[in-house]
C-alpha cells in the first residue's frame, strides 16, 4: 500500500499539500497529529490545525511519542495522514527515547501494512549548521530519519512555496 513522504521547510505549504493526498484516498481518512502544547504559543498552534481539520471529518488521533502503536491501531481503514515525524522525532529526543530502534521498527511496519499512509516532515538541514551540540544532534537525526522513511516510501515530494516537485 501506499507511503508517501511529503517534506519541505517551514510554511512551504506541505501539510496542506499532504492532506490533499491522503484524502485522494477512498475511505474514511485518520488525522495522526504529533505535536505537543508544552507552551501557549504551541496551544494555539494546535488549536488553528484543530479548527482547520474541522472541516473534514477526519479521525483525530494525537500521538506524541507511539506513531507506531497508532498506525497499527488505524492500518486496514482509510488513509493515514502524520503530522508530522520531525515533532514525533523531537518528541522521542526529549523524552529520552531511542529514536533510532523507533524509526526502524516503523520503516520495518511501512513496508506490510495495508492503509495508505502519508508523512509530513521538515527537511531542516538546509541552512547553517547549528551552532550548539542539541541542535546538531536533532538536525543529523532529522536528516538520518528522512532517508530511512524516503527508502521505504512509494513516492516523496518537496514542497516549496505551496508546489511540490516528485523526487520519488
């Protein structure tokens, strides 16, 4: 079944891009959101997303650190869309979690389920290196985590200013 990895920098227009392509799926689409409010301009953030999926009657499922469990949870019903896997990534970081065994046990479950999945990330490698250890380590994470999920992906696109271009 489908994977598709729709990633791209900050406001580039691919979450919108991405909720385009799992609805083109039949069936009734799940809504996997990873982020968490751990300040009030995060709440907001969240609550604007909230309001804007209102519109559509997704399956709302909030996940901040068990993308896997939920996935299983939701594969053999319509698509999935996931909200995105550089916050799930953080998300793991900062819990204390190992990020690498957890993203190979999700390409591993990637390559037999039976529901469509699409994955929004942040392509953030593109600009300076960081200048502190945490930011580095979380950018060649980010960067290790969107290869690994690229190579079991059936198409990848980046979006820039709203268009995206297939790379897969």
């Amino acid at each position: 079944m489908a994977v598709i990895l729709i990633t791209g920098g900050a406001r580039s227009g691919k979450s919108t891009h991405a909720e385009k392509r799992a609805l083109s799926f039949p069936g009734q689409p799940v809504y996997i959101a990873t982020a968490e409010a751990l300040d009030a301009e995060m709440a907001v953030r969240i609550a604007k997303h909230r309001a804007k999926r209102a519109a559509v009657d997704w399956i709302e499922r909030e996940v901040s650190l068990d993308l896997l469990q939920a996935l299983i949870d939701t594969d053999g019903g319509g698509p999935r869309l996931v909200d995105c896997l550089t916050l799930w990534l953080s998300n793991m970081m900062h819990a204390g979690r190992d990020w690498e065994y957890e993203l190979m046990k999700l390409a591993a479950f990637l390559r037999g389920q039976k529901s469509p999945v699409v994955f929004v990330t942040n392509e953030v490698g593109l600009g300076i290196v960081p200048d502190n250890a945490l930011a580095r380590s979380y950018r060649d994470a980010a960067g290790i985590m969107n290869q690994v999920i690229a190579a079991v992906s059936n198409e990848v696109e980046f979006v820039v200013a709203g268009l995206p271009m297939k790379l897969k």
